[in-house]
C-alpha cells in the first residue's frame, strides 16, 4: 500500500489522462460525439494496460442545447428604446420556447412558499425567477454539498412548482458560487400530467439586477431557447477488468463519470475521477501487484442527466451483488482529500482504518462513516447492500465552477490529482487483498 500510495503521489499518468478528456475530447455530454469518443479512448486505454474491457451499452438522453438568449425589454428607468442583457443557460431537458421566444413579466420569490402564497392570481401568464441564493459561507466551512443541496431544489423541481399556477417559463439563480457572471447548467426534471415549461438558470449577479428592478415595479424579459431533446442514443459504460489472482469473481469498483456537461470541459467533474481510477489499474500493473480480488475500472455514462450507466449496470448485475465487495467513486472534484467516506457497517471499521492510517502520511487519514449511499453512479449498488466509498475531497470551491463554462482542465491541481489517485488506489488495492470482504 506505501508503494503504490508513493507512486501515485510521483505520477502524472492521471493529469495527462484528465488533460486528453478534457483539452483532446472536450465536452462530453451524453448522446455528442465527443462522449463517443471518449469511451473509446477510455476503452483503448485501458487495453493497452492488458485489462479485459467490454463496452456495456447504455441508452442515453441525446439533448441538444441550442440557442439560449435573455433581455430585459421593460423596467424602471430604463432609456427609451434599449434593452439590458441577461446572461442565463436552459437546464438540461428543457423544452423550447416558441421559435419568436416568450416575452413576459417576471415575477421574483425566495422560495417555494413564496410562489404558493402568490397563487395562480399572481402567477399566471409570468416568468418565475426564484433567487435562491447558494450559500457561500457555509460552502467556505467545507460543506459545499449541503449548500449546493438547498440551492439545486429550485432547479430540479422549479419549472413544474411554477407551471402548476400557470407560469409560462422558470429560471433559476445559479446553484454554485462566487459571482463571476457565470451561469451554472444542470439537469431538471418535469412532474407527469404538469404542462411542460422552459427553464434556464441566470447568473447570480443577473438575478439580482432583476429582483432589484422588479422591487420598484413591472420587469418584462424576453427569453429565447432552442434545446432539443432527440431519440434516446445509444452509448456505453466502460468496464475494464484487472483480474484478482485467487478471487477473480469478486469485484471491487474503482469510477468516475465519463459524460459532462457542455459548457465546460467536465474536468473537475469528473474527467479528473475517471482518471484517478485510471491510475489503480496503471499503478497495479506498472509495480507488478495483483491484488486477490479483480479490481473493476469502470468508466460512467450519464451521471449528469440520467444515471442511466449506473441503472443499467446494476440491472445487468442484480444477480451478482454478492461478488461485489465494494464500489468506490470519485464525483465531486479533485480538490485535496483528507481521507474518505464509507457507506459500510460499523464492523467495517476495524479493517478499514488500518487504510486510513496509511492515507495519514499524504494528510489523507480521515475514515468518516456514511449514513447514506456515498456518489451518485454506484447508488443502486449501495442500496442493494454494496459498501460504497469515496474520497473525502475539499469542495470549498468546487461549486464555483461545477456546471459552468469555466469547469476546464486548469482547474486542476497536479499535486492535489496525485493525493486523489493515492487515496483510491490504495483503497482498493487494500479492499481487493483483505483476507476476507466487508461485512453486508
């Protein structure tokens, strides 16, 4: 474990990995060329390693985002004959406006008690913003993924609350941080039998210039987006096998999700996790150990507007659950770790904690006990009884640029890449080689 912790820590196998995804590939969202591509290139990187690699194929949303425009053509003040710009992104699985765009007033809540308390008197015939503003002091403190929680509600679920009172679109202050005029994309979802509305996120400091025109009387906007959603794709989670030397049927997961969002290049989310678990299958083999049990790189498809790699994964697997001794994932960046989380029984504890010890020398010895599924993608799998474990990582920032154009390849920090392969591949390297599984 010291080995291949002090590899991981001299490497740069998965910098140059996040750097291809994102630079070489680009934007990878599910149903694009480029997330085509970039399973194949997963794919063919891991044979040149020598693993046994299928291609699972995995049916994803295929939605195109198009034009996305927003102006201001009445308000306060305004000088006769302008109009004031809007910088926002539709979320993804919007529908379009009509090709002309929907001009409106724009009506402003806090919250969803404040839309209901307006009623559908008020709301009828608006645009909804709901300025709900991510909280950046409590994302300061290390908790990042709570903030981002209270704020993504309003995105998720916004478009359907508002279209209930007869609202003709929605949009949504940015759920992330930092005011850099940067709108933050993500998934929403529509509620079976509510008309279906356009939605779009603005940037924090847009939401505020409206929530403060609107203050002092009517405030119309313009909002023009063209998304398509086109026939479901088909496509694939990479699955790459390092082959246990006595238990070769039992399994632990090393991931990350291959797609991304197209605004950016997806690299803290989550080029840089793929490449991490890259790196255990490269260090593995470069210092020639074989762990006892096979150790799994698997490579996501449509963490962020479907799950449908993870789903289909644990369908096809559902009759091998008890081959899976755990599932490990890296989703929210490649900021420095301090150890990791584990979804495990509290028995785990003692075999687990000899890992994090080790993991104290890179300042990576925190074991903190989950009290529900760690990741996204190997959700299934956890709910089904598999320990699931991630990386500890520090999110303070990693909200500034998640779903943002911004979410680019210099984001990276070498050194801290480094620390987050060593904490996965020591992690299943340990898992893999313990005399017996973890306990279910």
């Amino acid at each position: 474990m010291k080995r291949l912790q002090q590899a991981a820590l001299a490497s740069d196998y998965a910098l140059k990995q996040t750097a291809f995804m994102c630079n070489n590939i680009g934007p990878r969202l599910s149903g694009s060329p480029q997330a085509a591509r970039a399973v194949e290139y997963v794919a063919a990187e891991m044979r040149k390693l020598g693993l046994e690699v299928k291609l699972e194929k995995v049916m994803v949303p295929h939605w195109v985002r198009g034009v996305e425009t927003g102006e201001l053509t009445q308000f306060p003040g305004m000088a006769p004959g302008t109009t004031q710009k809007i910088i926002l992104t539709a979320l993804g699985g919007s529908v379009a406006t009509p090709a002309g765009g929907i001009t409106a007033p724009v009506v402003v809540v806090n919250n969803y008690d404040e839309l209901n308390a307006l009623g559908e008197a008020k709301i009828k015939g608006k645009i909804v913003l709901y300025n709900v503003k991510f909280d950046e002091q409590l994302a300061a403190q290390g908790n990042g993924l709570d903030a981002y929680g209270q704020a993504v509600a309003y995105r998720g679920g916004g478009a359907s609350a508002a279209a209930r009172l007869g609202a003709v679109a929605a949009l949504n202050r940015s759920a992330g941080g930092k005011a850099y005029r940067l709108p933050h994309t993500g998934g929403m979802g529509y509620a079976e039998g509510v008309n279906k509305i356009p939605a779009a996120s603005v940037t924090a400091e847009d939401a505020e210039t409206i929530a403060h025109l609107a203050a002092q009387g009517e405030v119309k906007l313009k909002l023009v987006l063209t998304p398509q959603t086109l026939p479901d794709a088909e496509s694939a989670n990479v699955i790459a096998d390092l082959k246990g030397s006595e238990f070769p049927d039992q399994i632990v997961i090393v991931s990350g999700h291959l797609d991304s969002w197209d605004l950016g290049t997806g690299a803290l989310d989550d080029a840089a996790g793929v490449a991490v678990a890259m790196q255990v299958a490269n260090l593995c083999k470069q210092l020639g150990l074989k762990p006892k049990r096979t150790i799994r790189v698997i490579a996501w498809m449509n963490e962020e507007n479907g799950l449908r790699g993870g789903t289909t994964y644990f369908q096809n697997q559902r009759n091998n659950l008890a081959n899976h001794i755990a599932a490990i994932e890296s989703d929210l960046g490649a900021g420095h770790p301090t150890g990791f989380s584990a979804f495990v029984k509290p028995q785990a504890v003692p075999m687990l904690q000899p890992i994090a010890n080790l993991l104290q020398s890179s300042g990576a010895g925190l074991l903190r006990i989950a009290d529900g599924p760690v990741e996204a993608d190997i959700s299934p799998l956890q709910q089904a009884g598999v320990p699931g474990l991630a990386p500890i990582q520090d999110n303070r920032t990693y909200f500034d640029y998640h779903h943002t154009p911004a979410d680019t390849f210099d984001k990276i920090v070498p050194r801290e890449l480094a620390e987050n392969a060593a904490v996965m591949a020591v992690l299943a390297y340990a898992i893999a080689s313990l005399p017996e599984p973890l306990p279910r």
